[in-house]
C-alpha cells in the first residue's frame, strides 16, 4: 500500500498573523506565503508592516498590511468585518515587562494580559464563527517557555503567556469536533530584535551554552517549520498540542 504523502501546502488560505511587523512574526508570514497562503501582516505601526508585505510579494506571493491595534476591539471588529474571509489566524503579537512583582502594578500586568492573551481571545472570537460555518481552520498561538516555567522578576508575562496556553486548550476542546483545530508554539531563546541586549550579553549566552542542550540562540527562520506544519493539513490530527521550539531546553534537568 503506498502512503500519501503529508500535504504541507497552504494554497488559497488567508492568514493574518499579528506582531508581525518584525521578529517572529515577519519570519512566519514570509513561511506561510511561500506555501501557498495569502498573508495579512498585522502590528500597530504600518511602515514595518508594509515594508514586510512588500518583500514578501517581491518574492512571488501574496501579502497585505494589516494595521491595527489587537487591544482595540472597535479597531479590531471593523478590520474583521472588512476583510475576506479567513482559513488560518496566528496569534503572535506579544508584550513583555521584566519587573519584580513589587514593582510591577496591577494595571500593568493589566497590560500584559490584555496584549498576550486578551488580543488572542477577542480575534478568536470574531474569525471562527466563519471558519466553523466553512468546517475547518487553523489557529496558532504563540506562547512561551515563560508560560509552564517560571524566571525571576517576570511575573506578569509569565501570567499572561499561561493564560494564552490555557485558553488554547480550551478553544482546542470546543472547536476541534467542528474542523477547527487550535494548537500552539512555544518558542525558546530566539535571537529576534526584541532579544538584542541579551543576546550581546555574555552572561546570557553562557547561561544557554551550558542551560541549553543545543548550546546556542535560535535563529528566528527557525520557527518556520513548525507554523506551517501546525497550519497545514499535515497537522490534520494534532488538536491542543503545544509545540515547544527551545533546542530541548525544556526537557534538561
């Protein structure tokens, strides 16, 4: 008998990924449309934004600016309302603040949670109504190793990123029977824009040499392989999985 082989196509399927101006998020919108998809690049500021559609239609595929703010539910609904219909959402868009909890006030870890996990709930919200009428889509959303483990002086995001871990387990189990599946990405150390300082900090990569069994930061394209087989048809069957994209950190004693 001969096996087909895992389709990891995403042709005619529209995604919008948030926070994706830069970092993480610029590397997995290029990923998606070079495999097929029409990509929405949403962030709050449109220069980035733009400048990101513009390499990736210079490439041969299709991509668009979307900004807007993913805290903002006006903005949020009237860009929803607008745009065609979506098969895949990757909720990506991420703050952080590394504060001690005494330094840190309720309406900043407010903050935090409205960004990391609130953002991700309320387009949850709006898209799958159509993706559930259609019988099938794909949501991703991007946590963090911060969500199941703990740093020091990082409450609020380690809060805000096991909300989002949380809510994808939930949004697994009421979607999944009704083609939706919902699955996440958590990423490690990733030597994005956001991770500058550290990553020129000699005290932090020796920490990864030795913490780390890959010994070394991720690149950022490194996250590609696991967004597009999470949105891809191969992952047909993978429902309220967390893939954990940290070199094996996680598993070291």
């Amino acid at each position: 008998m001969k096996h087909p082989r895992p389709d990891f196509s995403l042709s005619d399927r529209r995604t919008l990924i948030t926070g994706a101006g830069r970092g993480l998020g610029r590397e997995m919108a290029r990923a998606l449309a070079a495999s097929g998809a029409e990509v929405f690049l949403n962030g709050r500021t449109t220069g980035p934004l733009e400048e990101a559609a513009e390499e990736i239609r210079a490439a041969g595929y299709l991509a668009h600016a979307a900004p807007f703010d993913v805290t903002d539910d006006a903005a949020v609904r009237a860009w929803v309302a607008e745009a065609p219909a979506l098969d895949i959402l990757v909720n990506n868009a991420t703050l952080r603040n590394r504060q001690p909890t005494a330094d840190l006030p309720p309406e900043d870890v407010q903050t935090l949670i409205d960004v990391n996990a609130m953002a991700a709930y309320r387009l949850t919200r709006l898209v799958t109504p159509g993706m559930l009428a259609r019988g099938k889509g794909a949501i991703v959303n991007v946590t963090s190793l911060a969500g199941p483990l703990a740093g020091p002086a990082d409450p609020g995001y380690t809060l805000a990123k096991g909300a989002l871990a949380a809510m994808t387990r939930a949004h697994a189990v009421e979607f999944g029977g009704r083609g939706v599946r919902v699955n996440a990405i958590s990423p490690g150390f990733f030597a994005t824009e956001a991770n500058e300082g550290w990553v020129a900090d000699d005290a932090v990569t020796g920490f990864l040499n030795v913490r780390n069994p890959m010994g070394r930061w991720a690149e950022p394209h490194e996250i590609t392989g696991a967004v597009v087989f999470l949105c891809s048809d191969a992952a047909s069957y993978v429902n309220g999985h967390t893939l954990v994209v940290d070199g094996g950190m996680s598993v070291k004693m």
